[in-house]
C-alpha cells in the first residue's frame, strides 16, 4: 500500500496536481474508497484538459500574430 500510495503521489505531482489534490487522492486510496478516488482521478484529468485547452487557444492566439506579421514582411 505504501509503495502504492508513492505512485499515485509521485504521478500526481508530475501530472501538475497540487498537494491538496494529491493529500484528497491519498485519503480516498487509503479509506479504499477506490471508485470515488476513480472520480476525483477524473475531474482531476478534466482540470487538466481544461487548462490544456486554454493553452491551445493562447498558442493559436500567437500564431494568428506570426502569420499576420509575416504577411506584413512580404
């Protein structure tokens, strides 16, 4: 359980998890409470494409910028 318990810390954190996201997911392993970590494992997985997606637009922000000062140059 340990060991298990290091996983889940250590792929959260490498995830972009906060530490309080990472202490709720170790009580909801530790309680067994196993298909409620699986939910908060999603909605932590949704925050994550959440954020992925706002990235993605700020990146096509940037090269709608590049292009239009590219079609300037020519």
């Amino acid at each position: 359980m340990k060991e298990q318990l290091e996983q889940l810390s250590l792929t959260l954190s490498h995830a972009g998890c906060g530490e309080s996201a990472i202490e709720k997911a170790e009580m909801l392993m530790k309680a067994g409470q196993t298909a409620d970590l699986i939910r908060y494992l999603r909605l932590c997985r949704c925050q994550r494409m959440d954020e992925l997606h706002r990235i993605q637009k700020q990146v096509d922000c940037m090269d709608y910028l590049i292009r239009q000062t590219e079609k300037r140059l020519r």
